[in-house]
C-alpha cells in the first residue's frame, strides 16, 4: 500500500499542537488593510485554534500530523 499524502496547502498552513488541537493563522490581514480600523488589525494579529466543526477535515488533508 502507498504512503498517503499530505495536502500541501494544508502543511503550509496548519500546525498540530502536542495536546491534538491544531494552530492555524488569522485571515482577513493581507491586504487591503487601508480601510480596516486599527483596532480590528490590532485583534487579528496571533494565532487562533481551527474549530472543532472544522478540525475531522483538516486531519483529513495531514494524514500523519
């Protein structure tokens, strides 16, 4: 049988943590930062935990994390 493959946008993007919860990095901090208050890019610095609804299918793309 085949190794599985790691989605590669999903190495990129996530990391799994010792505990099992996986980091991911906020969205929305790109660009077109212009017309975002100060405020809003001031709380979207860090990282954030991938939500429980969504973490089954993260898992799915980084099958050896």
């Amino acid at each position: 049988m085949p190794k599985m493959k790691t989605k590669s946008g999903a190495k990129k993007r996530f990391v799994v943590r010792a505990g099992g919860s996986i980091k991911r990095s906020q969205a929305f901090k790109r660009h077109i930062l212009t017309k975002k208050t100060t405020k809003n890019k001031r709380q979207l610095r860090g990282t954030a935990e991938v939500h429980a609804t969504n973490a089954a299918s993260v898992r799915a793309m980084m099958p050896y994390a």
